[in-house]
C-alpha cells in the first residue's frame, strides 16, 4: 500500500493487551482479552467520522484503548474529523442466552437452527444494543448491517436512529443457513459500483435486499469457492484444517483494485475476469487470529465523496 502513495498507520499494543491481564466492570471480571488483531470489527468509519462500536464480548471491552493514541492524533490534525462511541454496554449475564453454545453444539437439530437463523435468534438477548462494525457493508449513503451472533436487533435499531438523520440509510440483511454467522465480510461485500458478491452457501435471505439491489440495477454474483486449505493450530477460532470463505475477506483499494489472500487463486481469477485489478497478499499466517484482509484493516481517508448507489429505496427497508 505504501508503494501506491498509501499512508499506512499502525497500531501500538496498549500495556494491557501485551502483559495479558485480566480486566474488570462493577458487573463482571474476565481473565484474558481477545487482542488487536481485527480493528475492523471495533471501529466504523463513514465519511468524516469514526465511530466505536459496542462489541459484545467481555474480552473486547477495553479493546478500543489501543486505537485511542491515532484517533487523538487525528482529532488534532484535521478539524473535520469526528469522533464519537457508542453507549458502552454493561454485559451482564442478562445479555446472553443461557446455554446458547451448548444447545447449538448439542441439543438443536439443524431444522432448529435454521429455524433460528430465519427468526435472528443467536446468543444475544435485547438486554442493550449491541453491534460490531463487521457486521456492516458500506455502500455509500446506504450501509447493509447482518443480524447475527454479535449484532441483535436493538443495535441495529440504534444504528438507524441515528444515522438516519445523517441521511444514511441503515439496512439489515440475513444470510440464510449460516448457523453462527459472526461478520458480513464472509457473507457480501460491495466490488464496485454496480457490483457485489455473495457467499452461495450462506447467501442473502432477505428479500427486501435483494429487490432494493435488483430495482438499482446492482448485479450480485456468488463468489468462487476458496481452494487453499488453512491448517489453524490458534485456540481463537477453533483448530480445524480445511478451506474457509475468509477467502471472500477482502480489501478494495479502490472501484477497480482489490487485495485478496494470494492462495485464493479460483477467486482471484473470478475478480480478473470482472476486469478487477487484483493484488495479491499472502495472509495465511494471519487468518488464524480470526481475520484476514478486510478485517484487520480500517481505512480511515479515501478520496472521492459519499455516493447515492441506491436513489430507489423500499418504505420501511
């Protein structure tokens, strides 16, 4: 990126973070913290404005202490900026369906966890809002949300109200079949104006995102399937060998330019052949650590302005 006149700012483990101690609320106290690894899923950049995020695990509570010396920075420099949090949640126990995990890996039949997916039900209560800026696909003045295991409908609600009076429009969309879905970015992301693509395992059930992209004349295409196989011998997302759609977890520099895993060659040859300029990153050494290109970047200035990809819109939607 660098190489493309790119300024490239890096994060700076907060002491906590480094000497893994443990850190408490009034309500609660947890053992360990989750890291600094996906900066995406804590941070949501639109426009001018940076805004960070609830998050939904005790682990990740203080995780915004490590971006806080950058942010200053650019409060400073740039008197455009702004800079805002949402409510921090309490995360009590009231937060959480009891049991959730154990059902999901031992009790539910897969009719029942579809059902589920269907009716957004995951580990989450309407306790408080909650939400992880992973979750969102921006597509200029309008941003897709997932309803999932780490965003419940309050949040969403919370993001509607307030960026509706910005005059961005906060859609949610479920992907059907995915019974833990975590982030959009495995799911559907934009690759230009005119064009997004889709998981064809876990693809759009919604039915208003699919009329509002048709009624726009976006084109939304599955993606190839991932090809390389992925040894993950880290604890954080689960030991297992074999190939994943983090393939879909991408970075666009640009309408025309994107970066992609460089093992995930059946997807890159899909991108080419769309006239997309792909650049390859070997990543796999990351992935482990429960992200890879699109999550463990924030891209904080581009150029250009917020476009209306979507003029056309569905009442209530």
């Amino acid at each position: 990126m660098e190489k493309r006149d790119i300024i490239v700012d890096r994060v700076v483990l907060h002491p906590g973070m480094l000497d893994r101690r443990s850190v408490s609320t009034p309500d609660w106290t947890q053992l360990s913290q989750h890291g600094v690894n996906n900066v995406r899923d804590v941070f949501l950049c639109h426009g001018n404005e940076i805004m960070e995020a609830t998050t939904c695990r005790r682990s990740r509570w203080y995780e915004y202490l490590n971006l806080r010396p950058l942010f200053e920075k650019y409060f400073k420099e740039d008197p455009e900026f702004l800079w805002t949090a949402a409510p921090k949640p309490r995360l009590t126990d009231e937060s959480y369906e009891k049991n959730f995990y154990y059902n999901l890996f031992n009790v539910w039949t897969d009719d029942e966890k579809l059902k589920r997916v269907r009716e957004w039900k995951y580990q989450l209560t309407e306790k408080e809002p909650l939400w992880d800026a992973a979750d969102s696909a921006r597509f200029g003045k309008d941003i897709f949300w997932q309803g999932s295991c780490v965003t419940n409908r309050g949040g969403m609600d919370w993001l509607q109200r307030y960026f509706g009076p910005k005059g961005i429009r906060v859609h949610p969309v479920l992907f059907d079949h995915n019974f833990h879905p975590w982030h959009i970015d495995v799911n559907m992301l934009p690759l230009k104006p005119g064009l997004a693509v889709y998981n064809p395992e876990w693809y759009p059930l919604t039915e208003e995102f699919k009329k509002l992209m048709k009624m726009n004349d976006w084109e939304l295409i599955p993606a190839a399937k991932p090809v390389y196989v992925h040894k993950n011998l880290c604890y954080l997302t689960g030991l297992y060998e074999s190939r994943s759609w983090i393939s879909m977890n991408t970075f666009s520099l640009g309408p025309n330019t994107v970066c992609v895993e460089s093992h995930e060659t059946a997807y890159m040859e899909q991108l080419d052949k769309l006239g997309i300029e792909v650049v390859p990153i070997p990543y796999e050494a990351v992935i482990p650590f429960g992200g890879a290109l699109h999550c463990t970047t924030l891209d904080i200035y581009r150029e250009g302005t917020c476009e209306d990809y979507f003029p056309k819109q569905i009442p209530g939607y």
